[in-house]
C-alpha cells in the first residue's frame, strides 16, 4: 500500500506478498498513451538515451556466425579395379589303367580318382555291378578283376575283331544324410573295351576262331559335359537375359566338351516346352520329336529351324517365342534331350536335325534323304543307350528356364 499511496493511485487488489501493482493515473479526457517497450540503461557514454533492446542483445551476444554444419553424407565406396577372371577348366587326368588277358579283364583305378584330392570310397565305384575285389591302402588303389563274360560286360563282333566292353561307374554318396546332404564329386562312367583280333582260315574246312590279346583301351576318361545355352542374336556370346517378347527368336546352342574322347557330333533328340519346371506337366509343347525334326515351322508357319551345323560339337537352332493359350504364367520351361556319337560314325535316321524350309525337309548337315521320316516315324527309341551315369553320358536331358515372354 506504500507504493501506491506515493503514485496517487487508487487501492489495488490485495497482492501477494512482496508484489505491488502499478498502473498509471487515469485523468479523464486526456488520451491514453501506449506504454514503451521495455528498455535498458544506456551505457556510459550515450548520453542517457535510450537504446533498441535487439541492439543491446546483440552487443551482449557479440556478432551472430553463419550456420556452417550440414547434414553429413555417406561415405563414398571405393571402386574395385577390373577383375582378371577366367574359370578352372576341369583336367582330365589318367586315374584307370585296365589290361586284357585270355579270358579276364583287370581294372586299377585310384582313390583320387579326378586328381582333386578328394578321395572316392570302395563303395561307390563298381564295375559292371560288380564291387572291389582288391585294395592297397598305401598306395591308394582300388583293383577290379572280371572274366570277360561276367560283370554286366557286352560283346561287339566286327569283321576283324572282337570287342569287350564293360562300364567303370562312380556315384557318390552324401557325406551325411541329415547334417551334411551334399557331395564334393562328381559322378562319373569310363568304359573299359578289351579287343581280340579274330584269327580264321578261308578254306574249305570249317572255321576255327581262335583268339589273342589286342589292346586294352579305354574310351572316356570321365563323363562328358553337355550344355544347353541361350545364345544373343549374334551367336556370339551368351545371351544375359530370359526376357523375350512375343514374336522373337529364342536362340540355342547345344554342345558337348568332349577332353580326352574321340571327336563327337551332337543331337538334339527332343524339346518340350512347359508353363512349369516339369516336362510331364500340362499344357506342354513338344516342338522337336521323332528324333530330331523340328516341327514348329511346319505347324505354325514360324521361322524356328536348325541353323546350318558348322561344328560337330556344336548346334544351333532357334525358336519363335510363344505363350500357351491355356494355363498361361508368362513363363516358358525348356526341357531337351541332347544326345551325341562319335563324329565318325555316319548319320541315321535317330540322329538327325531337320528343319521344314521352303516346304520341305532339310536337314542341318545335309542328311536331308534321313528328314523324310519326319513326316511319319522315324524309328522307335531303343533302350537307353550309353547314357547318364548308368551307362556311358553320351546322351542327357537338360532344362532352362523360366524363360519370361511379354506381350
């Protein structure tokens, strides 16, 4: 109450302890004037005015500094130098020695039997059905003893010669079939042939074969490596994409590395095109049949066909993309039967690669008097005839896919 009482106001409210309440006189008729801004004290030296309190803070403050920090980045990563990379050929190495006597025939074969170090165990090699009949732990050899008729052996009869030949199979087995279900080789078949030269007079008496150690020969070091591969419109690299649209052409090569084994000619018996990765599923497009006739062309008037063959090894055909009517995923599934003999032999009538040209048959090396068969039945399949790792590996069935194909 003090305070107010020396300003001449009126009575205030009662305040809090230690607050008093100022307001200024209010005189009737005479206009009210905002009351300032807070302000400070001048200091020594401005002649007592009044100064900006922005100002005052400022000076307080000192000079206000541009904002330099940034949002930071990431770091950049380094770029790897071009890479000099050519894959390990796989080498064929000489782990089998077999000879032929009168009448039997002994194998050696060694534990590393694909020079890796890894090596096989007794139990997944056999010959012809038949297992080790010796083992040298030192030396690391496995040993097969067989009569010439025995151990799954077949018997050829040419005009001069006669020829014994039995299949060296490898499986392996999994490491483990729970913990470790994989395996660290390959399978493989090599075929041991025993050769007797046939010994005969020409007069009139009758014929007395006798017979003689020829050679011990064996035909393939390991089993052979077919490929069935996507190829760009150039037919020089493989091509880095499965993407096609409706009315390209899907470029293949099928070929067979042959090492060590005599020169080969590749086939491609059949191809069958599935909307899943299953060659028995439905819908399904069977558009090599009859041991090698392409008959897409002929079917729907397209321009798919064998490309001339260049190389025994190797062949090209090409196929007119398509998507199935029924059932139709926008993804095809490619499954062909690739099947290869010697380069040597002559070509017949199941082994073949016609294409429907111009109206007619013509057949990719020129076997076009084989091709007229396809029109009808070019012969029915015999047994399964030196093939995959039960046999020889001169023939196997190969997938691709998914191929996508847009509209």
């Amino acid at each position: 109450m003090g305070c107010c009482r020396r300003l001449g106001c009126l009575p205030a409210p009662p305040l809090s302890p230690g607050l008093c309440h100022l307001s200024p006189p209010f005189v009737p008729g005479m206009p009210q004037v905002p009351a300032r801004p807070p302000f400070a004290p001048s200091p020594q030296g401005t002649g007592g005015q009044l100064q900006d309190p922005g100002s005052v803070q400022q000076q307080l403050l000192g000079p206000v500094k541009e904002l330099t920090w940034k949002f930071p980045q990431m770091p950049v990563e380094p770029t790897s130098p071009p890479v000099q990379f050519q894959l390990r050929e796989p080498v064929s190495v000489s782990s089998v020695a077999a000879t032929c006597d009168e009448n039997m025939v002994h194998v050696q074969v060694k534990k590393d039997l694909f020079g890796s170090g890894e090596l096989i165990q007794a139990s997944d090699i056999s010959l012809g059905g038949c297992g080790v009949t010796g083992e040298d732990s030192v030396a690391q050899l496995l040993y097969f003893q067989s009569y010439l008729q025995a151990c799954g052996s077949q018997v050829v009869m040419t005009n001069d010669s006669l020829v014994y030949s039995f299949s060296l199979t490898y499986i392996p087995r999994a490491i483990s079939d729970s913990s470790a279900p994989i395996v660290r080789t390959s399978g493989a078949v090599i075929r041991i042939e025993c050769h007797y030269l046939r010994l005969h007079n020409v007069s009139s008496n009758a014929l007395q074969p006798a017979w003689v150690p020829y050679a011990a020969t064996k035909t393939a070091e390991e089993l052979l490596v077919f490929s069935l591969k996507l190829m760009t419109d150039d037919w020089k690299f493989e091509r880095p994409s499965n993407v096609y649209y409706m009315g390209d052409l899907i470029h293949f090569e099928a070929s067979v590395k042959q090492y060590n084994h005599v020169p080969l000619r590749v086939f491609v018996d059949t191809c069958v095109v599935t909307a899943v990765p299953d060659a028995a599923a439905a819908p399904s497009y069977l558009f090599i049949q009859n041991h090698g006739c392409l008959v897409d062309s002929k079917l729907t008037g397209s321009s798919s066909r064998f490309l001339p063959r260049t190389q025994d090894f190797k062949l090209q055909f090409q196929l007119e993309a398509f998507r199935f009517q029924q059932g139709d995923t926008g993804s095809l599934f490619i499954t062909c039967l690739l099947k290869a003999t010697a380069a040597a032999s002559p070509t017949d009538a199941e082994h073949k690669a016609c294409s429907f040209v111009g109206h007619k048959w013509a057949g990719a090396g020129g076997e076009d008097q084989l091709c007229s068969c396809c029109d009808g039945s070019c012969g029915s399949r015999k047994a399964r005839e030196l093939t995959s790792v039960s046999d020889s590996g001169w023939e196997k069935e190969i997938s691709l896919g998914p191929l996508f194909i847009r509209g």
